[in-house]
C-alpha cells in the first residue's frame, strides 16, 4: 500500500497547457490526463501537499529554442499566443509553484529544485504530456538529484503508445513506483 507524507510530497504537473494538450495523445486522450491531474491536484490540495505547475516555451524572439544536430529534430513551429497557458482546468492556486521551463526536464535552468528542497520535499508524484519527453526528462533530473517518485500511469500519455509504453515499462520503474491516479488519491487522503 502507498503511503504519501503530504508535507514532504509534490506533485508535480508537466506541461498541461494548452499547446500541449492539443496534441494528439496516447495511449490515453488528453482529456483523461487533464482529468485526472485534477482529480490529484484536488486531493494534494486538501492534503496540504506543495503543488508544482510546469509549462514550457521559448521566450518572445524564440532565440533560446534547441536546434541540436539531429536525425529526426523536432518540427519548427510559429506557435499560437496562447501556447504556454495552462489549460482552463488546471488553474494555480496562490500557494503553488509555477515553472517556466525551456527544455524537456523542469530542473535544468528553473528554479525547482531549490524551491521543493526549501519547502523540504522528498517525493515527487508526477504526470503530464508527454510520457516519453517532459515526464521521463524530468524523472532522470529527479533521480539524479535523489528524489523519491511516484508516477501517476494514467495522469500522462504519450505523443505515441509506443513511446508511452517504453517509458511506462522500461524506465520509470528503475527510477519509482508506477501507480494510477485512484491509488495516489487514497494515499494523499491517509
């Protein structure tokens, strides 16, 4: 059974803006994935545990986006105004944290780790889009810097099943426990 101590718990919440979840999603819709990371901000909120909104996006002139030497880089893009906004479901509230991130990972150039081991947190509880880029980069980061995690497999999807799936079955469990939203709830709420 997960047992969560709300004060050293963060739940943290990748990318769930609006440019983001436009995406096709899978093996999950966007839609389950905006529900259920509802569904844990609600009980995270009632529990007293810190609650971490991230999003990604360049800045105005866009001079700081990646343009590594790739095989298969990621498309360029103009990008809506509205790109970067959380969707309408997933409003911060006062106490929250709200990272800016301008890679896949929100460690590397924000200021996360520094605010959770302020706030004396041990463990992550993570979910948002996608599995296999800002969820996974952000569990490596995580790991590397000794935090416990837990990753909430149907509070994240996917740009592919695939992709989804390696992460879910190869990666995150060398690095966490993998549970769904109904067991990460219950042990919030103990």
């Amino acid at each position: 059974m997960l047992v969560l101590k709300a004060e050293n718990t963060a739940v943290v919440l990748i990318d769930l803006q609006k440019g983001v979840v436009a995406l096709p999603g899978a093996p999950y819709p966007s839609s389950v994935v905006v529900a259920n990371a509802v569904r844990l901000l609600k009980a995270a909120r009632a529990a007293a545990a810190t609650v971490v909104l991230v999003h990604t996006g360049p800045t105005t002139d866009t001079r700081d986006r990646l343009a590594p030497l790739a095989d298969a880089p990621l498309p360029r893009r103009n990008l809506p105004v509205d790109w970067m906004e959380f969707v309408p479901e997933i409003t911060a509230a006062p106490s929250d944290l709200v990272i800016l991130k301008r890679q896949w990972g929100a460690f590397y150039g924000t200021e996360l780790d520094l605010q959770l081991r302020r706030r004396r947190i041990s463990t992550l509880v993570l979910g948002g889009i996608a599995t296999e880029f800002g969820v996974e980069s952000t569990a490596r980061e995580a790991y590397e810097r000794g935090y416990n995690q837990i990753f909430v497999s149907d509070a994240m999807t996917g740009l592919t099943a695939e992709g989804h799936d390696h992460t879910l079955r190869q990666i995150l469990p060398r690095i966490g426990c993998v549970r769904d939203t109904v067991d990460v709830v219950a042990a919030l709420a103990i």
